[in-house]
C-alpha cells in the first residue's frame, strides 16, 4: 500500500491515527501513523493496524484505551487550521481578527463576529453575523 507524506497540504489524504502514549508530548493523543490518497488502502491499513493493536491489548502488551482511527483531511486543512490559531491568538491579545493578515480562508468550524464602533456588524470566516444586541 502506498503512503503518501500527511504533512502534505496539496492533496486530499486519508490519515490513520493511533490514540496512545506519546512519549515526546508526555500525553495520550492521536498520533499519525500513516496518510493515503486512495479510500480503499486507507481501510485496508485501519483494518490490519487495528486488529494488530487488538491483538496486542488482549496478550496485555498495550494499554486498553489504545484505538485507532482516521479522519480525511483535505487540500489546506493545516494552513486554514493554522490561519485559525492565528486569528484566536490575536482575539486572546484584544487585537482586531480583522487586521491579522490572512492568506486564505479561515478553517469551517471557526468564525469571529462582532460590532464597529458604529454598530455596524462584522463577520470573519461564516455567515451573517449577528444583529447587535438592544442598548
């Protein structure tokens, strides 16, 4: 089956994580094993690698939260993920989101929304913002 590197943003990639102990973070999380940019070897791999995680949870040689899964991620996932964290940081210091500059759109399940000094209301990365609450 062949892999093809997760960390590439260009392409859309199916990435098999394996939740467990991550020596390097000192923490449980999910750690990528492996990406593919065909469906089918995806499930082929999840389907080996967890029963060989399975296995090794009934002889006792792994931890019983172990699990593995996948997630399918698309072209610019990690770059709108990472216009996002920026866009937080700067909401977190009081700065404008709106003057950070962004070259892309933010990820999907992140928006920012408020008012001018006017009242007239603003939105970064959804839909309609909200109406101004009644003073």
């Amino acid at each position: 089956m062949p892999e093809v590197d997760p960390r590439d943003d260009s392409i859309s990639r199916w990435v098999l994580h394996h939740y467990r102990f991550d020596p390097e973070r000192r923490q449980r999380r999910n750690v990528v094993v492996a990406a593919y940019d065909n469906e089918a070897e995806f499930d082929a791999a999840l389907a080996t690698y967890s029963q060989r995680i399975r296995a090794e949870i009934d002889s006792g040689a792994r931890d019983n939260a172990e699990h593995v899964s996948g997630v399918l991620w698309p072209p610019g996932q990690h770059d709108a993920q990472a216009r996002g964290r920026t866009s937080s940081q700067a909401v977190s210091h009081g700065a404008d989101p709106r003057q950070v500059s962004l070259d892309g759109p933010l990820p999907s399940n992140k928006v920012f929304f408020g008012w001018d000094s006017d009242g007239t209301p603003w939105s970064l990365g959804g839909g309609e913002p909200p109406q101004p609450p009644p003073i």
